[in-house]
C-alpha cells in the first residue's frame, strides 16, 4: 500500500526506554506534520546488557504492537536494537519499511583531520556485525577508538544530564578516548545526544559531536517521500508515547529531556508485556 491510503497513517518509532526520544525530536523537527506513536520499553531497559536473542524478542512484540496502530513506517530508534534485530525485522514483516540506526563512522572517518576517531555505544552494538560492517567499510585508514558506556543510558533514563554525576561520569568514559588524539567522536547510542552538552565541554572545542539523529530523520522523509507517504497537511501531527514502564515517571523525564512545551502536546499511555505480546493498559 502507498499513497494517500497511507499519508495520514503514524510514523512508530521504538526504543528500550527514552534514548529514542531524541530521534523523535528531530522527525518532529523535520516533518512536524507527520503522527508520532513512540514505545519505550522501559520494563527491559537497558537492552545493550541483554542478549540478541532477547533484544530480537521484544523488538519483535514492539514491531507487532506498533503495526497494530497502523503505522505506515517503523524507526528502530536504538542502536542495539538496530544491531541486533534490523535484518529479522525487515524479513519478517517485509511489508512495512523500517529506518534503522548505523553507528555514524562514515561521517566521522571523512572529516577527521587526526586519522583518529572515537565512538561510544553500549557493549552490544560494538559486538554486533552492523558495527563491524560499518567499519569495515566506511574507516579504511582511519583508526576507530571505541568505548561502551553503560552509564549514560542510566543516567538519560532518570533525566539526569547535567549533574555533577552525570559530568564525571563523561569525565571517566572521555579520557581514554581524548588521551588517544581523536577529533571527532561518534554518539552510537541514541541515550547519548541527551548528554551532549556534558560530552562537548569534556571534549573540548577540538572534538566534533557527531550524532546520527538529524540523517535518521531525514532517511525516514527520503522513505515516506519514494512511497508516496508523507502527510500532505500542513498543520502539526500529533504525539502519543507508551511505555512498559511507569507514565508518570515517562512524563517527568520527557519535560526535562525535550522540554515543558514538548511533554505538554504529547500523550502519554502505559503498555504492557503478556508473555511476548504487548499491549495497551487502561
């Protein structure tokens, strides 16, 4: 199905807990006209420590949830995620297109001046194939330090950017990075853009932030654009989040990561897990 059957249908994107949010943001930001349905699976955040059988499980259930909204286009908006459960996605529902998430090294490899570069994500993106692939491909001549910081998604997930914790905690995952001459350092975990404010002024002016958010956005307009699909209205969309977690402490972490404004036109609903099924609560 293309066309005007599917323009005014919601864009899903998904996530193990808020890190996705920052995707959401810049969709929001470049096609504010389009309908949002945001799942955080907060009851198994965070999925870097998970195994890929697992991680494949539930991304699964969401992508099945999801579907059942109606959306005419699924965001993978988180790298494990992405790793671990892009490919069975695409083969299992081959009828719905998914835009995933790619640790952005290309970017990164093309504009270092150094020859090194840092990437951070969670230990399960570093051992999935896509990571391996994307260096492979995109870093040749180019050395790719890398770093998983766990940390961090705990820290986005309780709101907590920046805090003096938060700060040392940036402090303690950079410094071998930085001791080893990068100029350009990968955000690989969609957690991370909400502490990027810490990460540059650890940084310094002579490290360049790369994150994927404002690509993967425009990747999912370039996906709705060749089917015909993007919104033609031109007054905003709406915003509905669901988490496996608690709504309240959703909305309270959601008006510090995006702001008063932001929180104030999105709904926010609970989901829950049956098994491998989810579905909506209340």
């Amino acid at each position: 199905m293309t066309g005007p059957a599917l323009s005014g249908r919601p864009i899903g994107l998904l996530d193990s807990g808020v890190g996705g949010l920052s995707i959401l943001r810049e969709v929001r930001a470049q096609l504010p006209a389009e309908h949002l349905i945001y799942l955080a699976d907060q009851a198994h955040v965070p999925y870097g420590s998970r195994s890929i059988e697992q991680v494949r499980a539930f991304t699964e259930g969401i992508a099945r949830f999801l579907i059942a909204q109606g959306v005419k286009l699924i965001v993978v908006a988180c790298n494990t995620a992405s790793a671990a459960a892009l490919r069975p996605l695409r083969a299992q529902f081959p009828a719905m297109p998914f835009v995933g998430m790619e640790p952005a090294v290309k970017p990164a490899a093309s504009a270092t001046r150094s020859g090194v570069i840092g990437v951070i994500a969670t230990e399960a993106t570093f051992q999935g194939e896509l990571f391996a692939s994307v260096v492979g491909r995109f870093a040749q001549g180019v050395r790719v330090e890398t770093r998983a910081c766990p940390e961090f998604v705990r820290l986005a997930e309780a709101g907590e950017i920046t805090s003096p914790r938060a700060r040392l905690a940036v402090r303690r995952c950079l410094a071998p990075l930085l001791a080893t001459g990068i100029d350009q350092l990968v955000l690989g975990c969609t957690h991370f853009p909400f502490l990027s404010e810490a990460i540059q002024a650890e940084a310094g002016p002579g490290v360049t932030i790369v994150d994927p958010s404002p690509a993967v956005a425009r990747q999912a307009g370039r996906v709705l654009r060749d089917r015909a699909a993007l919104n033609p209205a031109d007054t905003p969309g709406s915003v509905t989040c669901y988490t496996t977690g608690q709504p309240d402490a959703f909305r309270t972490v959601l008006r510090t990561l995006l702001g008063a404004e932001f929180a104030a036109l999105a709904g926010v609903r609970a989901a829950a897990w049956d098994g491998d099924r989810l579905g909506e609560q209340g």
